[in-house]
C-alpha cells in the first residue's frame, strides 16, 4: 500500500485547503503513518486501513484550529478514491471510514485497527504543544511510557519523515 500512497496523495492534494506544512499538513500525516505502522506491528492492525487512515484522516480540513466535520469529509474522500485510487474490502474500508470519521471526538473502538488509527494520530499531538497521556490512548503499545516519549519527541521537534521527499516526492518548506 505505501507505494500507491504518492498517487493517492497527489489527488488529496489538488483540495487540500491548508498549507502542506501546517499542524495538519504533509509532515503529521507522515509521522502518523510511521507511528501507525510501527504500532501496528504489535497490535496486529490492518497496515493498509492505518496507512491510508494516515492521509485521509484531516486531508479535507478547512481550519487548524476547530473543524469538527472535518474526519467525516476525509472519510468521504477516500469513498470517492475507493476502486480507482486503491482497494479495499468492504470490511476494512469500514474500519477505514470509521476510523476517519471518529477520529477527533470518540474515546476508543472495539477493533484493533481503529484502535492504532486513532492512536498513531493522538500520539503526533506533540506538534500542537500536548504531551499524550496513556488515558487516552486505546492500545497497550501507544500508552508505554517509551512509546510516548519516542512519538512525543518527533512531534515536537517537527521531524519531518524522509520518505517525504524521497517516496511521495513532496519537498516540504
């Protein structure tokens, strides 16, 4: 799935809103991916729901600060994208939109996968200034202490991932 992320990510770009290298840009949604996969590999979630969850989940925001329908339009772009900008089966395309959708407002989900979405994003919050706290996060992996202080750190410091610009050809400012 991460070699058609470039081709997907092309197109979420032509309308994305905000600048690609603001909180919500370029640069979370990569560090999202790494921290999604690197949690997924503990936690036995779908990589191909978390990598896409990566780039959909604020792809449609409007606003950095307060933009609550903004996941649901995220999901609704990878609904358009679904079939001709990659596949899924209808159940993990569910947890995809779901995912997605719930990503900002709910606590937790019964599925892993939703679970390490939600928690590879909650875990980037250290670009916006929160620390995350284990309380909020769903899965074992994501509440180490080591995991935090791993995820944490990349936020602040506003690592930008080299497959930026080496696999999705993206040069951020």
């Amino acid at each position: 799935m991460r070699s058609k992320l470039k081709q997907i990510l092309e197109t979420i770009l032509d309308g994305y809103a905000l600048p690609i290298d603001g909180d919500h840009g370029v640069a979370h949604w990569a560090r999202v991916l790494e921290n999604g996969l690197r949690l997924g590999d503990e936690t036995g979630a779908d990589l191909d729901v978390v990598a896409l969850f990566a780039i959909f989940h604020d792809s449609r925001r409007v606003n950095e600060v307060t933009d609550p329908n903004h996941g649901l339009r995220g999901a609704e772009l990878a609904a358009q994208l679904r079939g001709t900008g990659f596949q899924l089966d209808d159940h993990a395309f569910g947890l995809l939109y779901r995912a997605c959708e719930g990503h900002t407002d709910e606590r937790t989900h019964p599925d892993v996968t939703v679970q390490t979405c939600w928690d590879a994003d909650r875990l980037d919050l250290g670009r916006v200034g929160i620390t995350p706290h284990p309380s909020r996060l769903c899965t074992a992996v994501a509440k180490r202490p080591q995991t935090i202080k791993w995820a944490d750190g990349r936020a602040r410091f506003a690592v930008v991932p080299e497959f930026v610009r080496t696999d999705w050809g993206i040069r951020l400012p």
